[in-house]
C-alpha cells in the first residue's frame, strides 16, 4: 500500500474519478506519446511522463525517453504531485529535502530534476501528472512551468474529450436499443394483426395466406431481436441457430433439430443467415412433413446452410432459382446472394426435401 503520508484526503473520490475515465492499462495513444515527446524537446531533458495515480501504483499513460509502463506509489514522485494544485518542482533532487530519502534520487537511477503539473478534472480531481525528469541538476523559469501547465491542460482535454467520446458511443447503443426493440414490438404486432385478420376469413386460401404472412414476420421479428442481442462483432452461428430455431418451434409447431460445426461469423452477417433459415424452415414446415432438420456445416473456406424434412420429394424439374417460383423461393436465393452463395435442391436418402445454400468462408 501507499505512504498515508502522499495520500490526497479525497482519495476515495479521486480514485473513483481515476475509475470514471477508464485509461489505466489501455494501450499506447499517438495523442499523448506526442505532447511527451514534444515536452522532452521544449524543456531539453531525456524523459517526460503522463502518469496515472492508482491505489498502489504510477502507471505511465505515456513514457518518453524510460521504457518502464509503471513503478510503485511509494517511491512516486508523481504521488506526491497530486498533492496539490500547483506545479510540483524539484531542481536538485540530491539536496531537496522533500526528496533526499527517495530511492528514485538516492538509487542507481539517479534522478536529480524533477517537474511535474498536476492532471485536474473539471470536478477537482488530480489523476496524476505531466512530467519532465532529468539526471542533472536545472534550473525551471515561471515561464516555462507555465508552458508545462498549458502541455497539462492538454493532455486533461485529451483524456476528457475520450471520455466524451465513449459516453457519446454509449449512449448512442442505447438508442439504437430502444430502437431496435421498438421494431420487434412492432413486428409483433403487425403479426398479431395478420392473425387476428386471418381468422375473420372464411375462405382458406386467403387465411393460409395472412398466416404465413403472419408467421413470417413473426420469424423476423425473432431475427431481429436475437441479432442485437449479441452486442459483439462476431457470434457462434450454431448457438444463434439454436435458439432461433427453438422460437420457430413455438411458432410454426413442428420440431426443429439443430446441429453441424462451430465456427463464428460476424455479426453482419446473422440477419441474412436467420432470414434464411426463417423461410428454409417455414417452407418445410407448410410442404414438409416429420421432423425439419438445419445443419450448418465449415469445410475448409466453404460453409454450408442445409435444412431438410422428411416429407414429399421434390419434383425432379424443380429448379429454386425459377422465376416462377414462389416468394418464399424467391427471398431465399435474394439472400443467398447477399452471402456470396448459391441455393440448391434435392432429395434426402431416406425420403424428403434438402435445400442447401453454400457459400465462402465469412470475414
């Protein structure tokens, strides 16, 4: 643990400020390597700094001229900049009393001038400081602490204008959440309506049309809810195929098994592999019979989409790709485009339909 004695007295409050702005540990930033860089040159000296104060550590944000990333609080000399607002200066460390003991000053790496602002947020807090360090003794001007000042206020801009940037990013998330659920709220909802029209009908062939229309925006809406639920760039395709499947059973009534390999694809490319699967499966489910089967299949650069059922075969004319063939048909080979692939027919071992669409490896 730190020295109580370089302990600020709000270090609960300037800790969670630390916590707010999430820069520890995250990579090297161009922005803040050239304000240290830039630092160095103004004032002449070997090393410049952005540190970062943590709970029992200094992490250097950006190190120019040392490459160590972090040393501990109690040697810091950083830890007790932040101690105050003003610039803490140490021409000759050798002989300054407040640094005499530090190991810093007193070991082998010789530390001898030492300047260093303060990083203030808007709200007060000092996360840590810039920098500059030499092995030889120097004189500072109020000129040229008033320069490291403005570098420093710099750097604060910088890391407040990131932190705007991922609270803007964030929020626009939650927008585009709310947005999406209020499209699936009123997907659902048109297919309720379908159905609820449906069964004011008394002719059968327009009823079999509306619920069908019905089911398949109902489908959509599935599609569309568990494709933002991901929140990632890619996902397992199996496992989104499993519990899209798993809301088709409930929807069409009729068993849906999933199986093949694991592999993910990325999230651009879900909509239009569930919107396949969606009219795939609602196709064997009006024209099919048994069980309906869907396997995704990874071979080498290729993947497969294969769903299958065991009811009547196809006839040995069918083509999918017909113009005359029905909407569903139609949607269908539309999206195997979208994949770069291409739809295909035929007739299972054992009896039945097969529709496979294939298509290259997605990136």
């Amino acid at each position: 643990m730190a020295d109580v004695s370089i302990i600020p007295a709000n270090e609960a409050q300037r800790l969670a400020a630390v916590r707010r702005y999430d820069i520890l540990d995250t990579p090297p930033d161009g922005a803040f390597d050239r304000i240290t860089a830039l630092a160095a040159r103004r004032f002449g000296v070997p090393i410049s700094i952005i540190s970062i104060v943590d709970e029992d550590r200094i992490w250097f944000k950006s190190h120019h001229g040392i490459p160590v990333e972090q040393i501990g609080r109690d040697p810091g000399l950083c830890a007790s900049a932040i101690l105050s607002n003003d610039a803490h200066i140490l021409p000759d460390a050798s002989v300054d009393p407040r640094s005499l003991a530090n190991p810093l000053v007193a070991g082998d790496f010789g530390l001898r001038f030492y300047a260093g602002v303060p990083l203030t947020t808007a709200d007060g807090h000092n996360l840590g400081t810039l920098c500059i360090i030499d092995k030889e003794a120097r004189p500072i001007n109020q000129s040229q602490i008033e320069d490291l000042k403005d570098l420093a206020a710099i750097v604060m801009d910088q890391i407040e204008m990131q932190l705007s940037a991922r609270r803007a990013v964030s929020e626009a998330n939650l927008m585009a959440k709310e947005i999406d659920h209020r499209v699936m709220n009123s997907l659902q909802f048109v297919s309720s309506l379908l159905s609820m029209q449906s069964r004011s009908l008394d002719d059968p062939e327009a009823v079999g049309h509306l619920q069908l229309a019905a089911n398949r925006v109902a489908a959509v809406a599935q599609v569309h809810r568990h494709f933002y639920a991901e929140g990632a760039d890619q996902t397992s395709c199996i496992t989104f195929l499993k519990r899209l499947c798993a809301d088709l059973e409930s929807i069409l009534g009729r068993e849906v098994q999933v199986s093949g390999d694991e592999g993910n694809i990325p999230m651009r490319s879900v909509q239009p592999i569930g919107l396949l699967v969606n009219e795939l499966v609602t196709n064997a489910a009006k024209h099919g019979r048994g069980l309906i089967e869907v396997r995704y299949e990874i071979e080498s650069y290729q993947h497969a989409l294969i769903v299958s059922d065991e009811g009547r075969n196809l006839p040995k004319d069918f083509d999918p790709a017909a113009a005359s063939q029905s909407l569903g048909m139609r949607v269908v080979t539309s999206l195997a485009k979208q994949l770069g692939g291409k739809l295909t027919s035929g007739h299972r071992p054992d009896g039945g339909s097969c529709f496979k669409v294939s298509f290259p490896a997605l990136q």
